[in-house]
C-alpha cells in the first residue's frame, strides 16, 4: 500500500492526556484516538494488526475444532433477569429499553446466551461436545475508563464456549482451550504468565488467567521465586500450618480502650504484637447483609477469598453507619462476641488459632481479653478459611519459595463454569442411560483489544511501538528518500512487487516529506523492517534496519527476496 | 472439518412462522436461529458465508486503497444533535443513557463519526482523497422486523467513507466505489440491478442503489423495458411533456358535492376522467407543519419525492383531524384556493397544466369549478415538481420503452453526500489557494448479513440453499457411506487430505447417520460439490454431485483433483 493514501495521523508531541506508554505510543503513532470516554476508534494501523491478531485465533480454533459463529450484542434483559446476573452485574450493565418499552441490555460476555442456544438445540450427549466461539464488540460501562485500550467501555473479546456431557468432558475441553491459547500467544509473540485466576467472578469452580507482566498493568501477579506457582493477588495464597491453641482459657474480661481506634494504637498500648490480636471487619453485599470477617491484625483482608468461600458476588466494605447500627459500635471496637444473629461470622484460619486474645466489645471504647472461640463465640469449622491478602515476601503455598510481586495485564481468561448457568437456564441433554443432566460448560475469554496495548507496553521503545512480525500492520516498509530519481523509483516498485509476490504486506512511503520525517514516522508506527531506498540505488545497494534491535546495515537488493524471512524472525530476538 | 464436530442444526420441518423462502431456508438448513426479536445468532455455518463475504469485500477495497479500521458502535449523542438526526432519524434510533446520564445512541451508520474523526486529524487537501470503510454491527429499532435477515434491529454493514477536497474528487471516488461494487457482486455471483436511489434519506444529492432481484424484496424496482434506465419506485419518473392550458379562463364558482367524497365518484358525477381533476393530499413532517400537494386526480402522489423537493425528511400523510384544523375541511373537499399562509402549497407538473379546473373548496361538501393557477392562486413556479408515485406502463423519463415494476432486495447503497455533513460539524481542509473549504463526501453502504438472504432467495431451491462457490461455506462436502469400510474410511482421509492441501474447505460427514439423512442434510446446506464415498471405493470410484445442476455422476477419484476447480465452477451455471 502507498503511504499517501493510508490515514495515518502520528503527531509530533507526546499526548498530555495519556498515562502510560501503551495509550501514549498508539495515540501518537496513529493507531487509534478517543471517539468518547472509554471508547476508541481503531484507525487502519491498529485495524490491520486486529485482523492478524484475528487471523490467529481462527486458525488455532479451527485446529481444536472450535465453531465460530456469532450471537447478538443486544440480549434480552429476561434471560439475565433468569440468570440472575441482570442485579448482580452491577452499574457497568448497560440497561435500556427499546421503543416497545421493553429491557435490553448490551453483551459484557454471553454466557447466558449461548447456554440458551445450545439448551434448545442440543438434547443428546451424542452431539457433544462442542466448542463455540465469537469475535466481537462487548460493552461494559466502566465508572473510570483509562489506560487506553486497557479499561474501556466498548472492546473486541474473542469469547469461546464448550458444552460437555460431563466433568471429564469439561476438563478435557479446558486442557484443549488452554493448549490452544499458548499457541496463540505464542504465535503473537508476547510474554505471558498462566496464573491462577478468580473463578467466582463468572460464577465458576476454576479459572486460569493469561496475565501479560507490564509496568501499565492494573493487576497484581503473585509468583513464587521457586516454583512455578501464580496466581492473581485476589486468588495468592501463602503457607500456614495450624497450630491450635491449647493453653489455659483465662477468665473473659472487658476493659476500656477510650483512645485506641486502630490496631497499632492497641497494640501499643497492651504491648503486644499486631498478630496476636484480632481485627474485625465488616462487609455488605448489595441485599445489605453483612459479613463480619476476623482476622489477625496484621494483615488485610481478601474481599475476593471471602466472595468465593461464601458463593457470593459483590461484596464490599460496609459504611460505618450501617456497622454501628447493626453491631452497636463503630470501627476500632467491634469484635466477634455477642454479634446479632443475623450477621454472618467468618474467621481467617490465623486467627483460629488464637487464644485467650484481644478483641472489640462490639461496645464503643470497649475491649474483650481473654477470649476464646469455642467457649465465648461458639464457632464452627466450616466458618474458618483463608481470608488473608497476600504479602510480598510471604511463603508461597506449597511452602517453596517466597512469594514476589509484579504488575500484569489480564489477556485471556479460562473459566470451568460446571452447571452454573445450564442449570438456571434449563440447558440439559440425555445421557448415555437416557437420563436428564446439565450440560457441563466451560468459558473462554481472549481480550483482543487490549493485546495491541499489551504489545505496546511490553516492546515499545523510546522511538515508537514495535509490532512482532505475525501481528505487525505491515511486514516491510520500503522507504524511497527521493521518488523523483528514476534509480530510486524502479528499485521501489521493484522491490515492492517482489515482495508482495511473496505474500507480504509491504507499506511504500510515496510521500513528499524530508527524510528525517519519513525515518521518525517508520521508527514511530514499528513495522518489522525498514527498507531504506536511496543514492546507492543505481548501484543495487539499499540500507536495511530491523525495527526490534535497531540494527542497520546494507544490502544488495538480489539479496532481500531470500533474507526477508530470516530479517522478519529476527525481529523477534 | 468433521461434521460431528460442527453445530448445525437442521430441521426436518419447515419452520411455520418463517414467511419468505431465504428465512425458511435458513432456519431449516441451521444457518441462523432468533434471538430476539429482529435479532438472530449467526450459526457456523453462516459464520462461515459472512467471513468469505468479507474476504471479498476486503480484497475488493484494498485494491482501490479505502483503508479498513473501526469506529465505536455508541455513539455520544451530542454529535447527532449537532448534524440533525438525533430527532429526524426517528424511533428506529436506539437512544439511551450511561450510568452517568449522558445520552448515547447505538449507531445505525456513522457519517457524523467519520466526519468528525477526519475533520480533526485533516487539515490539507495534500492528504485528501482519503476513504476509510468498515465492517460493524449495526442497530436500527424497527418497528415490524420481519423476512428472516432482510429486516432486522441488528445487523452486519460494510459503510465506506470518501474525503475529498472537491466535487470532482467525489465524482472520481463515487466511481471507483461503484466499479469496486460491481467487482465484489460479480465475485459473489448475485444477481443485482443498479438503480436510481433515494439519495435523500441520507442527506445526499445523488445515489445508486444495487438491488438484488427477488419475490420477497422489499422494494419495487421499476425498469425500462427498451434502455437500461431503472429506479426504485420512490425516485421512478416517467415521461411527461408540459402543454400549459391556454384556453379562456371562465369564472370561479362554487358547487355542492354532498355525496362525493373520492375523485372517482366527482368523476363520475361530472361525467369527465379522473386526470382531469385535481386531487389535494396533505402532508405533515414531525413538526407538525403542513404540506398540500395537487395531483391530477388519476394517479398517487410519492411523498419521497416531496420531502427531496423539499429537502426535508419524514413526511407523512396528516390525519383527518389535523387537515380540518388548519384547512376548514375534511378529506374529498380540499383544494389550493383559499389555502392559509402557513400551509406550503406545492402542484404536480400535470396539474399545473391543468385549466378551469375542478378541485375541492376547503369547506366540507363543496368544489370550485373552473379553477386558474394564476388568477386564483397565485402558483409561482418554484412550486411546480414531478411527485407523481410512478405506474407499471408509464413511459419511461427519456420517452424510450415502457416501466415494468418488480421486486428487489437492497444489498447496497451509494450516496454523493457532498457537503451535508461536513458543513454542520465544521470538517473543512485548506485548498490549493490556502482558503477553507468543506470536505466533500461520499458513502458506500454494503449489507453483509441481509446478502446471505439475497444469495437465499436467489439460489435456493427446493431441496434447500445453494451457495455460489466463492461464498460458500464449504467448497466440498465428503459423504462417506459407511465409515467402519477401512477401503471408505481411507478414501474418506485421503480425499479430504488432497483436498485441504489444495487450499480448499472440506466438509466431511463421519457422523452415525442414515445415508438418506446425510444426503438431506448434504442438499439443505447447499455446499457447491458433493463427493459420495460408498461401496465403489474399494474400485477407487466416487460419486459427484453438483449441487446448483442437480447432476450426479461416477468418477475416479484420481482424476478429482484435477476436476475440483472445473466442478465448483460449474456449481454458478
């Protein structure tokens, strides 16, 4: 393609507005601008390296057998009301009407709709399993879009779905999936980590998150320094061994702590450490029950843990007022003797084992010491988890390794659903002794979109973005420094015919610009390599330069029809 | 591909609710199932014929250097407040609010879009011509959606956009889009008439329109049956040579009409023919201001060519109460005497020539005779237009041959915006002489998924779908008989190895069916060549069938290779 007619907007200056490298390199490179908070236009650059991203994903699906179709972007709101997440999903479900009055709302993903589809189309196992996929507009109305292409309130997903007879179908689906997804992300040429992710959000059992490391990242990737242990910081978990206590219970006795709000102000004045304390923390879902959560005071509680150990989804921490009007006191005094009944108690397996200790009297500037779970609480084994917010520097769960700390972007996400949504919706099939049985789903997220900010943040540079070859916009980028000599321009259409007879995209700068222009804007948009035309043209000689490692060097142009392959490889180094 | 592995639900049963062949074949052959009303999944299979479609198109478009990108599909609704459409598009606009209360839209194409887009980021004619395409979901909330995919709330657009600096840069543009059309339907192997459009509706001063003949289109395409003129019946003009009255003008006088409420019934009481009466409709736009238009009383008025003479939109016929209000008399007693100020008056050209007239008084069973343009009304000739609905057997508009009316189904539109957009949202760019001048525009509308419905009703026969090779969904479907015979089985995989290694898509059948089922479901699904594996194998012979001819014929398989291309030729005669 000549240049001259591509719509190819770089600009000059850095864009003021853009946080991070990713947003700012493809502002500036022309690759995509703001139509609206939270919503891009995708301009021909980013368009082609989407296609190419695209283009993989279809040919490693078709490899596993995966059928791409596609479902509506508008869903009935009745089949998310059945679901139950029409509530739960919360203010970023665009809700409207149409002109009959009736609700819609726009697709965030499509579990519910493709458990539908296939609940009344398939009705024997014989005809699983089956994976279905779509690549398509989502929208989410996001309260704080940013980030560029990372938060926003309309982005393309890959969305996949297996519909299994079975557990072991299902499981043998998700191997498939997740085999398939390192083929592409390999074929892409990013680095990436497979850690564990939050499964709940989806209403699933188990879920693997492909998490791409980057400074832009908004997600903490949690992994071990000594094995290959991952997993999102709202899933970490480290390693403890339950010591129970087994000293003398000491008499319960409340005494008055008038200035202490905080556990450091406790723990000062009693003198002990923060661990040996218990900390309560109270948090609401969106029906208002609250949840009183304990823990030792040395460390923050994982909302997240909590959600998925009650099978619930929306919690978050409650307001004081609710809190005081509930328990009878504020923060800094509550603790979890004599809570109401209806106040759900649950407690961090730390705090489990403590004995004889120090907690709020549920009474402003009011203590307990000496308490003890069986005796003044009555607590259960099936209140007791691990609700703990991991730690940089914690043992990491197997007890190998400690556990570090890295920003990450989530690329994809693979969710085993199990009969969530067939249940609710009714999707059954018959099984082999013709009995009636859920089908057994799994879910299967790629976020196409936020792969070319992902790519950006990962192999941008100083100079501009830098795209690996099986995605870039174009291949090669042949560079003419004067198309006015007749050496130079025979040498371009050359070159550009023998390219292109190769099956590569190549970009020809046919514009009127000085050089140094033209050299900024390659090195700006990152094609893999640059072909640079100029005096030594009537000679046979052009320079070469791969985006990647900024190498330079000429070259005969007999040459190039066998090297380009290997050059465009070596971009990847 | 295995067709165990593939989802396609067929049915045995033509669907009842499915009015026009295309959307019964559809639903019967498991190309498409409603989701919603108006809003349907696209299955694999269709999937399939839409992803070649586009192909196509995107081959086509690279060859004239349009640029592919993408814009959001919610559109701020400021921006179409600012061109005019956010009230004048009407109901079918999918309007709502964000969970911040701003105004959004789901937009149904996207002029104002790329407008605003290319007016920020051009700012010289040196970058211009530019075009720019998509290929989007679009929405439009239609009040009956109905006819499987030719009426629908959501669906699948390529719109283009063209940015010139002049009208001849337009011209130029507006060409080659129509020669790029013409390449991709020929590739699709559609039959398809190029017809005078409604440039109009989108704000445009010319447009052509590429109608797909066929029963269960929407619109009338009228033809000439002597030239290649043709139009859809709202832009149709037939022949008409002006001969203004020049007899003597007799006196106005008015007459009772008591009974007489239609032009058949005056004519009949005045004993003279219909066309020498004068009919006055009248018409209200959503503002509520009136239009009168005087027709001669033999044939209807086109409202479409009143709102392009008027350069407005939505027009339509005032109701009863309404008339009276304004006029002072109900329908069968109107006229242009007498007509208040703010009612605009506008007169077909053969009513114009009409003299000493007959026409209603304005007042409820009474008729002036002997009515003259000038002398009782004042006529200026700005007011004198073509706006009569053309007939079947009218002279066509250049005197040549006679109109035939049939019905065609809109696969695309191409509109000469001109300066409609760019002038309200300020796109402008410095010409040659540094002065600011409007963009001047065009756009270039293909709907993709209502093409699977033409190629439907086109093609289909009774057996089921028939898809022209380049769009189909599988180039070749493999039916072995029996695939527990090793000498089958292995033919089976050896046939779809060649196959596949010739770059074609292979369908094969390995599913646990009756033949008789197979071979069903083989002409439901309409892919263009079918091989049948069966007892013959062991001899090294297969039977071909082509499914466009019906022919069915023995063949070596060795010689099939060779034959493919020959065969799936053969499937457009």
């Amino acid at each position: 393609m000549k240049q001259s007619q591509l719509f190819m907007p770089t600009l000059r200056e850095l864009p003021s507005d853009a946080e991070v490298k990713s947003h700012q390199l493809l502002l500036k490179a022309g690759y995509i601008r703001p139509m609206a908070a939270g919503m891009f236009a995708y301009l021909p650059l980013a368009q082609r390296v989407l296609n190419k991203i695209e283009g993989i994903i279809r040919e490693e699906m078709l490899a596993v057998n995966a059928n791409e179709m596609s479902v509506p972007e508008i869903l009935p709101a009745e089949l998310w009301k059945r679901s139950g997440r029409y509530e739960a999903y919360g203010p970023e479900l665009y809700k409207f009407q149409n002109r009959q009055k009736r609700d819609f709302i726009l697709g965030p993903t499509h579990e519910e709709t493709f458990t539908e589809l296939m609940g009344s189309e398939i009705k024997s196992y014989k005809k699983l399993p089956l994976l279905v996929y779509q690549i398509q507009t989502k929208f989410r109305d996001e309260n704080r879009p940013r980030f560029g292409l990372l938060r926003t309130r309309e982005f393309i997903m890959k969305d996949a779905y297996s519909f299994s007879a079975d557990q072991e179908g299902l499981d043998k689906a998700f191997r498939n999936m997740e085999a398939a997804y390192v083929k592409i992300f390999a074929r892409i040429g990013l680095d990436y980590r497979i850690i564990v992710g939050d499964a709940g959000a989806m209403g699933g059992s188990d879920s693997k998150e492909f998490s791409a490391p980057a400074a832009a990242g908004e997600d903490t990737i949690v992994y071990s320094d000594a094995t290959d242990y991952a997993a999102n910081l709202e899933m970490a978990k480290d390693f403890y061994e339950s010591k129970p206590f087994e000293g003398e219970e000491e008499p319960l006795e409340k005494f008055a702590t008038p200035n202490e709000k905080t556990i450091d102000e406790l723990a000062e004045k009693l003198d002990v450490p923060a661990s040996s304390l218990a900390k309560t923390v109270v948090a609401t879902n969106e029906a208002g029950q609250l949840v009183a959560i304990v823990t030792t005071g040395d460390f923050e509680v994982n909302l997240v843990k909590v959600q998925n150990f009650l099978n619930i989804g929306d919690l978050e921490l409650a307001d004081e007022g609710a809190v005081k009007a509930a328990l009878g006191a504020g923060f800094g005094s509550l603790g979890p003797v004599g809570l109401p009944d209806d106040v759900t108690l649950l407690v961090d397996q730390r705090a489990a084992d403590l004995g004889n200790f120090v907690a709020g009297a549920n009474e402003d500037g009011q203590h307990y010491r000496n308490i003890n779970w069986k005796r003044d609480v009555d607590l259960q084994d099936d209140q007791v988890g691990d609700f703990r917010l991991a730690r940089e520097g914690d043992l990491a769960v197997d007890g190998k390794g400690k556990l570090n700390f890295t920003r990450g972007i989530e690329i994809a996400h693979i969710f085993k659903l199990g009969t969530r949504y067939s249940k609710v919706l009714g999707a059954t099939v018959l099984d082999q002794n013709g009995r009636s049985v859920d089908m057994v789903m799994g879910s299967y997220g790629i976020g196409i979109s936020r792969l070319l900010s992902a790519i950006a943040e990962q192999k941008g540079d100083d100079e501009g973005l830098v795209w690996p070859a099986a995605v870039a916009p174009f291949d090669v980028h042949i560079v003419p420094i004067n198309l006015k000599d007749a050496d130079q321009a025979k040498m371009t259409d050359t070159l550009e015919a023998s390219l292109k007879s190769q099956g590569l995209d190549v970009l020809v700068d046919d514009r009127k610009e000085r050089a140094g222009v033209k050299f900024a804007d390659a090195d700006l948009i990152g094609i893999p390599v640059r072909i640079t035309v100029g005096k030594k043209a009537a000679e046979g000689v052009v320079e070469v330069k791969v985006r990647a490692n900024h190498t330079n060097f000429e070259m005969r142009v007999s040459e190039i029809e066998d090297s380009i392959s290997v050059l465009l490889r070596g971009e990847e180094n």
